[in-house]
C-alpha cells in the first residue's frame, strides 16, 4: 500500500498558494483512484497552521508541520532538513510536491537523503490498475513521456496548471514533527524588487506582441529609431493589454548598445526561450526563422510584419503576413486602439 506525503512549504503569511493547492489536489486525486492508499500533508514554514486548515476535508489523514522561524526564508539547507524530517514521520513511499522554485531546489536532495528517487515536472499523476505514473515531457515540450518506477520512495513535483487548486473545509488534525535544523551562516536584511518599469510578461493575455531586432535597425531613413520603437511598443502593449516576447537577436542587443527598454532575456520566445500559449501572436519586424518560430507552437493565430515579403514567416509558419513597415503599422493600430 502505498503512503502519500503531499509536500509543500509555505507562503509568508503560513498559507499554501495556488501552485501548492493544485499539487494538493493532484495528491489527493492519486490516493483516492489508488483506493486504500494512505494521505497526508507535510508542511514547513514559520507557521504551518493557516496552511493545514486549507487542506481540511480533502481526503488527509493528518497535516506533519515543522513550524520553525528559520523556514520563513527558503534555504537549501534548512527545507531540506524540514522535508526530510517530514517524509522520515510519514514513512511516505510517493511525496508529492508543487514544481515551486523553493521545493525542486530540494527535491533531488530530499530524493537523496532518503535513498529514493525523484521525477520532477510531472503534468500528469495516473493510478494505471494500481500502477503509479507519470507523464512529463523532455526536450522543451517535443517529447511526453509516461513514466513508471518500482524504487520509494519517490519524490514527484507537478507543474502547476494541470488540476484545480484543492478548495478545504478547515478542518484537519495536525501534529508537529521535531527538525533539527542547521544554523544558517547567511541573514536576509531584505527583500528587493526589480526596477519599477511595466509588467510586459502577462501570461493570461489573449495577445502576444513579438519585437524582433528589425526595430533597432537602421530604417529607411538611414538612422535608428530605437526610442520611437520602444514607446510603441510599450503603447501597444498598454492598450491592447498584450503579453511582450522577443526574438534572441533583439534581447541579445542589449549588449550591444542600441536596445529597447522593454526588453530583456526573460521576454525570449524560441529554442533557447519561453514557448507561450497566448491565443494569438503577432510579430513585427521579427524574420520568423525556424529557432525562433518553434516557440509559437501552442499559437494557432498567427500574424505578423515584415518589410520583406520573403521572411520566414511567408514560408507557412504565419496565417497572415503583412509586408509592411512596423513603425507605421504599430502608429497606426495604437491610433485606432
Ligand atoms: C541553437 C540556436 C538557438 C536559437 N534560439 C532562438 C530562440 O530561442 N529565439 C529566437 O528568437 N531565436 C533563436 N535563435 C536565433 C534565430 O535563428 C534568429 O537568428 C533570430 O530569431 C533572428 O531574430 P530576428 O528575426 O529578430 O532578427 P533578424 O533576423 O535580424 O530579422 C529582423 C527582421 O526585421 C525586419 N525589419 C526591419 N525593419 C523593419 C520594419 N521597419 N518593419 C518591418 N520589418 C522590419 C527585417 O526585414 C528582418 O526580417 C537561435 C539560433 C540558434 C542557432
């Protein structure tokens, strides 16, 4: 039979967020078309209570906190100490985890010190005729595999989108669990946020606008335009509540003087970037070659903006290609929005 642990850290205010709610609910679903299978929680932070009442009345048995303020800080450390401490209470032979920064920097440790293994990244946990599985996929999205291992225990985090965040009632018994933790040699004096420019990652927008290096090439005119790009392509986005990518030439600019303000390496879409899952994409003075163009494989409408009628987007990759001048077209589309 097996035993669930559903791990997780907790948030600054001792709650679990959404990510860790749907790893939650993944555990709970597996134990429950396991049938039989034993389910608890296992929890660290500096205060694990507000966490354990959220997972009230979704199947576990009981919540295993480690309370301790030197968790309120994520450190390998110290999570490892409390994860392990935790996994060693349940005699867990699956723990189950979110593919949150904090636990898959401790999960292959965690893996390590309790002699088991570790698949991270799984979107899908199956109960194959009381057979545990996996799927997750490999090589950026090409590939899905359907994992299954007889070692435990085995650690498994679960990428956050795939279930519904689990919804408890409140309720639920919870029993401390002692961890001796390492003192730490390093002290967080605080906390700092990047630079106060716009949001242009949005995850949830209908639209993404891909910039490529053609806006911060010499134009018709025989001179740059970089600062005119960067205001109307940060207008656009104002307006049309888009989502910003860009191709690897115009992110890699910013070493090389002439470089949009709006952009940087975290916007890259493609082989070496981020593959997005907007509904529609537009890109303007962007080639659409192959490396770049592979990162809109989950967007089914696709336009874009090229002065060159023979770029690569003419070549099947884009339902609709404009072949005219961005800066006008940009001007123009702002206007009307
Ligand atoms: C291993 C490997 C991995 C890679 N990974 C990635 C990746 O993840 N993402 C990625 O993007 N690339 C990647 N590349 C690079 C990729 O092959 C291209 O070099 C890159 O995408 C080109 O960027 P670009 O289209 O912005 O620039 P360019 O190729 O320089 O194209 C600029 C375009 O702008 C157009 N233009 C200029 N002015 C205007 C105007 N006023 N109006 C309209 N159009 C205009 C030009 O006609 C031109 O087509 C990778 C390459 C390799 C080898």
């Amino acid at each position: 039979m097996e035993t669930i642990l559903y791990l997780s850290a907790t948030d600054a205010d001792g709650r679990l967020g959404r990510p860790s709610l749907e790893a939650a609910a993944a555990a709970a679903a597996l134990a429950k078309s396991l049938g039989g299978a034993r389910l608890l929680a296992g929890l660290f932070g500096a205060s694990t209570a507000p966490a354990a009442a959220q997972l009230g009345g979704a199947g576990f048995e009981k919540a295993l906190r480690v309370d301790d303020a030197q968790l309120a800080q994520g450190r390998y450390a110290t999570d490892a100490a409390a994860a392990f401490e935790l996994a060693k209470a349940a005699a867990a032979t699956l723990i189950i985890a979110p593919s949150s920064s904090r636990v898959q920097r401790v999960a292959a440790g965690l893996a390590q010190r309790l002699g088991g293994v570790v698949d991270t990244h799984a979107t899908e946990l199956l109960a194959d005729g009381g057979v545990v599985a996996l799927r997750r996929w490999f090589y950026r999205q090409r590939l899905q595999a359907k994992l299954s291992r007889t070692q435990r225990p085995w650690v498994i985090t679960v990428d956050a989108g795939i279930v519904l965040a689990l919804a408890g009632d409140g309720s639920m018994p919870t029993e401390a669990v002692m961890a001796a933790l390492p003192a730490s040699r390093t002290t967080v004096t605080g906390l700092r946020s990047p630079g106060g420019g716009p949001q242009t990652i949005r995850p949830e927008a209908a639209l993404l606008l891909v910039a490529g290096a053609g806006w911060c090439k010499k134009q018709a005119d025989g001179a740059l335009h970089v600062a005119e790009a960067d205001q109307l392509i940060l207008a656009f986005l104002d307006k049309a509540k888009a989502s910003l990518g860009g191709s690897k030439s115009v992110v890699d600019q910013q070493g090389e003087g002439a470089s949009l303000t709006c952009m940087s390496h975290v916007n890259q879409v493609g082989q070496t970037g981020s593959t997005p899952r907007h509904a529609k994409g537009l890109a303007t003075c962007c080639h659409g070659e192959e490396p770049h163009v592979v990162g809109w494989r989950f967007i089914n409408d696709r336009r874009a903006v090229n002065l060159n009628a023979g770029c690569g987007w003419a070549q099947g990759k884009a339902d609709v290609l404009y072949v005219a001048d961005a800066f006008q077209v940009m001007k123009e589309l702002n206007a009307i929005l």
